[in-house]
C-alpha cells in the first residue's frame, strides 16, 4: 500500500500533528490548514488523496527511494540517458533506437580500453547492430616474401592507401532503407571510433534471392546493382 492511501477525502494531513495545538483544537483553522498541508504532503511523500488525484506526481519520497535507477541503464528513464551517458563522455545520436542507446552505455566502459583498435571498432558496431556481421580487414602496403604473401588473402598487388582497412557488414534481411539508414549509422561509428591518420572503406553485403525466404521484389528483395 502506498503512503497515505487510507486517506479520506475529508482527512487533514498529518502534518497538521505537527503544528501548535491551537490549528487542532480549532475545528475552522485546523480544517483549512489540514487541507492546505496535503499538498505539501503530496509533493514530499506522494500521498494518494482523493482531493488530489488530478495531481499526477511522484512525491520526494518515493523519487529518492528509487534513485538506483537513475543510475542504471537498464531502469534509467528515457529522458535521462544522455545526461547518464554524458558522465562517461559519451554522445548519443539523436536517430538511435532506445534500447540501442542503454545497450552502448552499458558497455561503453570496457571498450574505452580497446578504443581505436580492430576489436574495439568491431564490438562498437555489434552494440548498435546485433544481429550483423562485422569483420574489419586491414589492408597490407607492402609484398612481403615469407610473411605476407598469400594474394587475395594478406597481399594486394599494388598495395593500397597507408593506414587503410575495409569493413564488411553482413545484413540479416535485403531491406534497402534499413540498408541506407545502418549503412549511415555505421559510417557515423566509425569516424568517431577509428585513428584520425586512418582510412576505411564500407562494404555492405545483402541476403540474394531467396525463394520462400526472401522473394518479393520491392519489398525483401533488391534486383542489380545494391552498391
């Protein structure tokens, strides 16, 4: 049972106990004091009064008994996760889905150790999206005889850019606005994840035609050129 939630429409605060008897003793004062003290009441303690059922508040009280919450990103409210994310130097895009948000926060900790390395960049993306694969291939600048020098696995004829590594998301489903709009969430983690003196390429792959699986055109299945 809630505070005060025996209380009777007609019922003074129990505040009024104490104040000097002269606002018991005298039925007109005590009955306009007695009224007037609920609404303090409902303010501290979240008293559940009749009179003020049109009041939807928490009392003090019952804000302070629950304040664990505020600082656990599973029970935070929704409207105070960018000031709990605030605390470990983290911004929170404004497009990210909620339960996106409180799973980065959670882990946003112990990935501050491995920030700006092939694993921390590939647990980041996981956070936002789950149920994709990620790898992240760091391409070689050199041929090197005896170390690295298997083509098309840790040599590129030619070379490529210094500081350079590809990313390869495999999406669940062939869904091209879920494409564009992941594709543009991952782009946004890895500028803000990756080494300054670095640079990537993303390559998004997605599911083929699959009978009975995926099999609408326009709706779960994308026909040419998906790039």
């Amino acid at each position: 049972m809630s505070p005060g939630s025996d209380f009777a429409l007609d019922r003074p605060s129990t505040y009024l106990d104490y104040l000097p008897g002269i606002y018991q003793q005298d039925a007109e004062k005590g009955a306009f004091v007695g009224r007037y003290l609920k609404i303090f009441e409902k303010l501290l303690t979240g008293i559940d009064d009749e009179s003020l059922s049109h009041v939807s508040i928490k009392g003090m009280e019952q804000v302070v008994a629950r304040l664990h919450d505020f600082f656990d990103p599973e029970s935070a409210p929704p409207d105070f996760l960018d000031w709990l994310a605030g605390w470990m130097a983290l911004v929170l895009r404004e497009d990210w889905e909620e339960s996106k948000k409180r799973r980065l926060i959670s882990r946003i900790l112990p990935l501050y150790r491995i920030r700006g390395t092939k694993k921390g960049l590939e647990e980041y993306i996981t956070i936002y999206l789950p149920n994709v694969s990620v790898d992240i291939t760091e391409v070689v600048t050199a041929f090197q005889v005896g170390e690295a020098s298997t083509i098309g696995r840790d040599t590129y004829v030619g070379g490529g850019l210094p500081h350079f590594f590809i990313v390869t998301i495999v999406l669940p489903e062939p869904n091209l606005a879920m494409k564009k709009v992941r594709e543009e969430a991952v782009r946004a983690i890895i500028d803000l994840e990756k080494p300054a003196h670095t640079y990537y390429h993303l390559n998004t792959i997605v599911p083929t035609l699959r009978i009975g699986q995926f099999s609408h055109v326009g709706v779960d299945t994308l026909l040419g050129d998906i790039a």
